[in-house]
C-alpha cells in the first residue's frame, strides 16, 4: 500500500531499551519495564506477530513510541490498554499498532488530535505518514483495519475512522489525514454498550462504516467465550 510520510525520530525515553536481545555468544538482558510488555501484549492482540520482532531496531522503535507518549503526558500502561476511554477523560491517549500492506503502523489517538507513525524497524525509527493515498484505517479497542475506498465509494479516503465512548453509548468519528479535520459521521448515537459489547442502534439498513467500525470495537462471540475460558 502507497504511502507518504517524513522521517520523525522524537528522543526515546529512559526506557527506550527495555527487550532481551541474543548476541551469537551470550543473552544481554535488558530492564524489561511493563510498558513494553503492555505494547507487545497490544501488538500480539492486534495479530502483529510478524517479521518486526526479529528487526534489530525494534527496540528503538518501541522508544521513540513511548517518547511520544510521554510528550502527551499519557499513562504507559494505559497507552496500549484495550480498555476504551471516555471521551473527554484526562488520561484518554491511545496507541493503535496494525499491518498496513507489510508496513507497521502505529496510530496514536488522544487530546483531540490523531498522529499516524509508519515504524522502520530496521533502523529504528518512526516517519510521521502525511497520506494513505486511496485508503481508510478503521481503529477500535480490538483491532484495526485498512480498506481500499475505490471498493466502498462512501468511505472517505485519506480518513481514520474510530468511535468515541460516553458512558453507555459511543458514536463514530472521522478525522481527516491531510486537513485534520475532525467531525462525527452521524448526528445520532451509533452504539449503546450491553454487557462487553457495542450493539449497533443507529436506524437501519447499517452502512459499511457502522459495520466496520462495530467490527473493530467488538469482540466475536467465539472470542469471548474463548476469553471466559481462559
């Protein structure tokens, strides 16, 4: 998938260097703090357990991910929750981690504003992406997904779809890469919360967007069975 970015490498925090990393000849072990457990638990969650963990400048990465963190005052352990926020909440940062076309992305969401980071995991950097050219990114607490808006004309290419929670209710949101340009996709309320999940009331039929945005925030009943189990 195209993409347009420029390089951004914000300083890495204290504990920028926080994996166990195998030299030919011995293990160096490293301070592991929680929030770079917190971040591969979000990446292995999202599915992301590709090529990047083997990359030599992951572990720059994953510090200058917290850099960023740290710039916005966020909790590092409530970063990469997969709890939502409530809208408005002083502490409502998120970091969203997904597979754009075999690029790792990190989306990072909160105080009324949304970044887009392209990861280069060989040298240890982040470029901030200026354009997804003819793609949407949908963002939700469980997972993330990217689609192409020549197959669905009535997503807005170019945007990041997620949806902001109120107490029982959420409604969805879009946020405009090139002109930041943040609006609500409908007037009503989209979801209303029942037990752990996201019931869709707005009128019926439901438009793709509500269905992909329902897909990202919610979890699949076999998953959540699953979940009890365990």
């Amino acid at each position: 998938m195209p993409l347009a970015y420029s390089t951004l490498s914000p300083a890495a925090p204290s504990h920028s260097r926080c994996l166990c990393r195998l030299r030919p000849d011995q293990f160096e072990v490293e301070d592991h703090k929680f929030p770079v457990y917190s971040f591969i638990r979000r990446a292995v969650v999202g599915g992301l357990i590709g090529r990047w963990w083997g990359s030599a400048g992951m572990a720059d990465v994953i510090g200058k991910i917290l850099g960023v963190a740290e710039s916005l005052r966020a909790h590092p352990l409530k970063f990469f929750s997969t709890d939502p926020p409530e809208l408005g909440s002083a502490d409502n940062a998120r970091c969203f981690l997904m597979d754009f076309g075999g690029h790792l992305l990190a989306i990072i969401k909160g105080q009324g504003l949304i970044q887009v980071f392209k990861c280069d995991d060989e040298n240890g950097t982040l470029s901030h992406v200026k354009s997804i050219i003819k793609h949407a990114i949908f963002i939700g607490h469980h997972r993330c997904l990217a689609v192409n808006t020549d197959m669905f004309p009535s997503i807005e290419a170019n945007c990041i779809y997620y949806t902001e929670h109120l107490g029982s209710s959420a409604r969805i949101w879009k946020f405009n890469i090139e002109d930041r340009k943040v609006e609500t996709v409908s007037e009503a309320v989209d979801f209303a919360k029942k037990d752990k999940q996201f019931v869709l009331v707005a009128d019926r039929p439901f438009t793709i967007i509500q269905l992909l945005s329902s897909y990202s925030i919610n979890i699949q009943d076999s998953e959540l069975a699953l979940q009890q189990i365990t």
